[in-house]
C-alpha cells in the first residue's frame, strides 16, 4: 500500500530492523484495495468482537497474517470500515475508521498473546493507541510496552469534535483535556493526544524537528511539541537500496553501476523521451518532478519558472496526481511546449524509476518537507538533486561547491520563484560548461549512503534506551 513516502518507509525500515535482530510486527488495516496476488497469501489468524463506541457497539476484527523478508504484518480486517477506494478519503469517514483501527490493532496483539516492548505508531492515524493503551489497556498484559510515535507530516493531525472522537473512541473523559485530546474548545486532535501519552517522539529528520516547535511550521501543535521537546528528536529517513538499485532495476531499458552510469544514463534519456514523445536528443538537459500534487511540494514554484526553463536544450517531465490546479497547470504547459515538457498525471511506480534514471536533475523545491524521499532516490541513481533548504531536503542534499568539487545537488533557502530559478540556472552552467565535474557529482550522488543502515540503527537505540 503506498500513497507516498510512508508507505516506502513502512516497507524498508521494519524490514532493516529484522536485520539487526529485533522482532517486528507491522499491524495495518486489511484495505480493500489490496491487490488480490497479496490478499491470496495471507493467512486466517482468528477473529472476534470488540466493543468500540460509547453506546457500546461491537465490531468484527479479524487478523490476516502476511509474513515477508522476516516481517510479520497482520492485517486488521472488518469490511465495513476498509473496503473503500482509497486508504485516506476524509474525516468524515477516516474518523470512525482509525478510532477502529487503533483500538483493534492493541486488541489483537493481546488476542493473538504477542507483547512488545515497544509499540511504534505512525502519523495521526495510530493517534489514539497511545491513549487506549494507557487507559482502556492499563491492566492488560500490553501495558508493559513503551510507545513511540513518528510524525511524517504534521500537516495531518485527524481534527474533528470532541462529541464524535468521544462517541467513536469511547475514551474517559480524562483524556480529553488539553494537555492531550482536546483542542480549543470543542476539537479533538488524535495526533496532539497521542503524542501526550507516547514515551518518545520522533520525526524524520533533524532540521524538521526544530522546525516544527516554530509557528511557521508547527501547524498549530508548536507549542504542544515544544512542551513535548525533552522527548523529541529527529530520524532522517533512508530508503530501500534493494527496491531502489539501479544495477538491477528491471524497469530500466539500461540498468547501471558507477562504472556504466554515464553512458547508461544517456539510453535511459532516450528510452524515456520516446516513450513520452519527447524530442529523441540525449544532449537535453532533462528536468524531471515526481510529486504528489499539493501544496506542500511547492509546486506553483515550479509552476512560475516552466517558461523560463525551456531554453531549447532543455525537457521537463512531470509525474504526478493531485491537486487540479497544479494538474490543469502542468497540462497546459505540455500542450504549449509540445515535444519539450511532458506532464504524466498519473501515479505509475514504472515510470517514477524511468524518470529517475533518465533525467540529470530532480526537482524538491518542498514549502516543507519532513524528509522527503525522492531527492534519496535520485542521488542513488545518479540524478542531483534541486531542493529547498527545509526539513529532511537541508540534511540529505549537501550543495555543489565549484570550488572543491564536493556536494550532490544545488540548493537554494527562501521560498521564492526567482530562487529557484536561479538553482535550476546554476545546475545547467556546470552540466553544459563543465561536463567532467557533472559526472563526477553524478559518481558522488550514486556512491552516497542513503540506505536504512544507520537510521534503523538508531531507531533500534532509541527502543533500548525506552525499555
Ligand atoms: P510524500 O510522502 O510527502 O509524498 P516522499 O518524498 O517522502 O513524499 O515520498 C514520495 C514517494 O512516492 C516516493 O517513493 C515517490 O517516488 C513516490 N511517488 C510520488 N508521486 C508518484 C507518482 N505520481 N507515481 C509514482 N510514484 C510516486
Ligand atoms: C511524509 C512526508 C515526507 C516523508 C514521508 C516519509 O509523507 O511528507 O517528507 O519523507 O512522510 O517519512
């Protein structure tokens, strides 16, 4: 399941915490939009029926077991609540789905008489694990374990009143008070609550937990998290080295190593512009975005400086779905630069690993951006990186310096069109001026570790010092 970067992480980092020995447990819901080859291979675990909301319906949960590369992954399953489209639709309905989901994913540990020691919730819709488990689970064997709670995005927090959380939830009014549940007056936050009651917090990268604890990116929870800050700390992302691996990508018309990428790099371009209808040239500069659409990646940005960037001997290719304005923007330029800017409103796994093989630069000029995986993406495959200097984007991309050749993309720090532009702008001088130090930064992209090793480290020393 994957609708952006969480679902890259829930992948690869339990999968390098069973490397280094731990036994992990990744709990999800059954989502109906499963493909079928997976759901065939899960196993019936058992099921029963638990009390949810505050006029004491019950609910169906059963447990489907999935076990690869050492994980374990049990599946909550109930129809009712997971067979909609799309993971995530809206409140309305994500409310009641994740008060389920939270509560039966502790039920079914003790069901199934797994005790952790550490319980590791992600994002806001594991917000109300933390509370049950230290309310309605206090006396049950789980309440041994010590919680963590990793923000991705603080922008997702799972607000709504406080009468439908506490119908849904069915928590004691104790936590509903606003050092945890309760926001203003009549709001509940899932995310604010959970992180009151977690042992530990983490975000995805140092400079995003700083920036979080300001007004300018706190999103409301600044003061909260500044309260919280004696246990919060950053973890920057890595990624899966295997899945991402361009010697071995079977998607690649060319794959590569260091020793071929230069050459490789340049069939990819080809491969790429003729699929897209693209004029066939490898000497074009080629510009790619892979984004979901939104606000957040700073996409009218990209959207100003288009014009400016088609200078003759430059492509830009754009993957991505999302908001309709950026869409209708995106479209409207492939149809003015026909042959030359291609926008592929899509969300297509293939094409997002041809683009980062094919194309010399990567754009991630993010409003904010927690971690941000596509910049690692493209530094493994020998693409630099543009970026904003915010969030996990400052602690993964170190800027080219011309004069001792160091670095693995360019950057630029306020959010600004003419910024970008001018990164874009630097890029292209050493890519045309300076072809030898292009490849080399391109050498020095591929040979940067951005795998889960040292990440997973220190998620597993941080469950050490909890416990
Ligand atoms: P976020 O989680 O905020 O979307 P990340 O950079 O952490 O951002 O992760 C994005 C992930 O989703 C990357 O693996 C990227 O390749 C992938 N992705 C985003 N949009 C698309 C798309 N349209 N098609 C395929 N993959 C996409
Ligand atoms: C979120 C963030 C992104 C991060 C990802 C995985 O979706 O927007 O920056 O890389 O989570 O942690």
């Amino acid at each position: 399941m994957k609708t952006g970067g969480l679902g890259d992480v829930m992948y690869a980092l339990p999968k390098a915490l069973v490397k280094l020995n731990c036994d992990v447990k990744v709990i999800l819901p059954n989502y109906g939009v499963i493909k079928p080859q997976y759901k065939e291979q899960m196993v019936y675990k058992g099921s029963f029926y638990m009390d949810l909301t505050s006029d004491g319906k019950q609910y169906y949960v059963g447990i489907m077991e999935y076990e690869n590369d050492g994980v374990v992954y049990d599946f909550i399953d109930n129809e009712e609540f997971f067979t909609r489209g799309n993971p995530y639709t809206n409140l309305v309905d994500d409310i009641p789905v994740f008060s389920f989901f939270g509560k039966a994913a502790l039920a079914a540990l003790n069901y199934l008489d797994w005790t952790p020691d550490i319980i590791h919730c992600h994002d806001w819709q594991a917000g109300l694990v933390p509370i049950y488990l230290r309310t309605m689970f206090a006396s049950t064997p789980l309440a041994r374990a010590k919680v963590v709670t990793t923000i991705h995005n603080l922008r997702f927090q799972g607000q709504y009143n406080i009468q439908t959380i506490k119908y849904w939830s069915n928590l004691p009014d104790e936590a509903f008070n606003m050092g945890a549940l309760q926001e203003r007056w009549t709001e509940a936050n899932m995310l604010k609550g959970g992180l009151a009651y977690s042992d530990a917090i983490t975000t995805v990268s140092n400079t995003y937990a700083g920036e979080i604890q300001t007004a300018e990116y706190g999103e409301g929870l600044e003061d909260h998290l500044r309260f919280h800050s004696y246990k919060l700390r950053g973890i920057v992302n890595g990624i899966d080295v295997d899945i991402w691996n361009p010697a071995t990508d079977k998607l690649l018309e060319a794959p590569y190593g260091v020793e071929n990428a230069i050459e490789a790099k340049k069939a990819n371009k080809l491969a790429l512009q003729k699929s897209l209808g693209l004029e066939q040239d490898e000497g074009k500069f080629v510009i790619g975005l892979i984004s979901r659409l939104t606000n957040q990646k700073g996409l009218d940005l990209v959207s100003a400086v288009v014009p400016g960037m088609v200078d003759g001997n430059t492509q830009v290719v754009i993957l991505g779905t999302g908001d309709p304005e950026f869409e209708d923007s995106f479209r409207y330029y492939e149809n003015q630069y026909k042959g030359t800017v291609c926008a592929y409103i899509a969300y297509d796994e293939a094409l997002s690993h041809q683009i980062y093989a094919a194309s010399d630069v990567l754009l991630v000029p993010s409003k904010f951006e927690p971690c941000g995986l596509t910049q690692l993406i493209a530094m493994r495959y020998g693409t630099a990186p543009i970026v904003r200097e915010t969030g996990g984007l400052k602690d993964t991309v170190e800027p080219y310096n011309m004069f001792e050749n160091t670095g693995n993309g360019f950057t630029f720090d306020r959010y600004d069109a003419g910024l970008l532009y001018d990164a874009i702008n630097r890029a292209k001088t050493l890519y045309f001026e300076d072809r030898e130090d292009w490849d080399k930064m391109v050498i020095r992209d591929m040979e940067k570790d951005v795998s889960w090793a040292k990440s997973a480290e220190q998620y597993r020393e941080l469950y050490l010092q909890l416990t």
